[in-house]
C-alpha cells in the first residue's frame, strides 16, 4: 500500500514538472509588443493610442491547456512618470481583437484583458486610449496568477509617454500669468530681458522665444522680454 502511494505521489509531481516545462516552453514562444500614437513628445490634451501585440510564434495553441482562473491574461495600467502615484485620468478605451477587457478595481485602477486561446501563428491586438494630461508610464504585461495577490510576470510591453511642451501666447500677460500659463502648457521661463515701454506695458510680456505653437521637449524654456520704467 505504502509503496502504491508513493508511486502515485512520484507520477503526480512528474505530471506537475512536465506541465511546468510544456508552459514554460509555450511562454518563451510568446512576443509582446506595444507601439504608441503619436510618437513623443506629445501635447497636452492629445489623445494617445497604444497598440499592444501579443504574438505566438510556437507551435501549439497558447497557453497549451487551460488552467482556469490561472490563464495567462494582459493587464495594463496608467502612473505618472516615474512614479508609482496615478495620473489625473485613466483610460477612455480599452479594445482587444478577441476576449474581453475588463476594468479592475485596483490602486492605481487597472485594465486585465482575458484573449482566450492564441492560435499558432497568429496575433491579438489590444488598443489602449488615454487623453494625455501629464507624462505617464503605460505599464503593460502579460501575467498569469494563482491567487489575487500571487502574479507572475511573463513578458513586458511597457510604453512611456513625454508630454510636450507646447508654446502658448504670452504677449501682454504679467509675468506672474505668463509663468503660470507656462506650467499649465508643461513649459517654463527661461531668461528674461527687460526693456523700455509705455506705462501701460511695464510689468506685461513685449515679446517672447520660441514663438507661440512651438513644440519643445517637456519642460522647455520660453525666453521672455518684459516692459519696464
């Protein structure tokens, strides 16, 4: 009896090492890759699109059998630039080419996405739109989970987007208003020069550089001449 027992203990974990390499294996096969839309840097309030690929280059159905609550699932989610703390938004859409995509509610909020079974070959698509209101991490991976709070990670797609700063018109603002529509448009001052000017434009912007509409790299300086006595 004993030595029954043990055989069977011996086949089962044999079962489990086997099934263990055979997934291993099948995950290796797997690429996961995102591209974002448009490229950095980005102004503030364009909406960014990201499309994230997952391909199986094996040569079996991926994952090679279903293990239930613990299949391999894509989950997303927004931070701030290098940072773990969310942005003032989430996102406005999540589209996967198969599956569904479900919101989590999780800190920061999250997105998983359940694709099923991936064919050989073939490729599935998850389009994520966020409107861009700071520069972010868009934290994307491929995961699988034997409980809420025991994930393993099996491929990383991970995209970071820059917002730009966008020039807008400082000409005749205070320079207090000037600094303060700079931050708003993720910009800020750079030298300022004084220069002679009639009462009415002492303390007001004459003239800046770059003008207003330039794109420059988050946080770009806007030089700014200013009336004076």
């Amino acid at each position: 009896m004993l030595h029954t027992t043990v055989r069977l203990i011996a086949l089962v974990l044999l079962a489990s090492l086997v099934a263990v390499s055979t997934a291993a294996a099948a995950d290796r096969d797997i690429a996961l890759t995102t591209v974002q839309s448009p490229p950095n840097p980005v102004a503030p309030g364009q909406t960014v699109t990201y499309t994230t690929t997952m391909t199986n280059n094996g040569t079996e159905p991926y994952p090679p059998e279903s293990l239930g609550p613990s299949d391999p699932f894509v989950s997303m989610f927004l931070s701030k630039f290098r940072s773990d703390a969310a942005p003032p938004n989430n996102y406005s859409s999540v589209t996967p080419s198969q599956g569904e995509c479900k919101p989590q509610a999780t800190r920061p909020p999250s997105v998983d996405c359940f694709f099923g079974v991936l064919q050989p070959g073939a490729t599935a698509t998850f389009v994520s739109k966020v409107v861009a209101q700071v520069s972010m991490e868009n934290r994307i991976a491929l995961l699988t989970c034997t409980s809420f709070h025991d994930c393993g990670t099996i491929k990383v797609a991970d995209a970071d987007t820059i917002l730009a700063c966008v020039v807008p018109k400082l000409k005749g603002k205070t320079v207090a208003a000037a600094k303060r529509a700079l931050k708003a448009a993720n910009c800020r001052a750079g030298s300022v020069t004084r220069r002679k000017a009639r009462a009415s434009k002492r303390g007001r912007v004459l003239g800046q550089s770059p003008a207003a509409g330039t794109k420059l790299a988050s946080g770009g300086k806007v030089a700014l001449v200013v009336g004076k006595r």
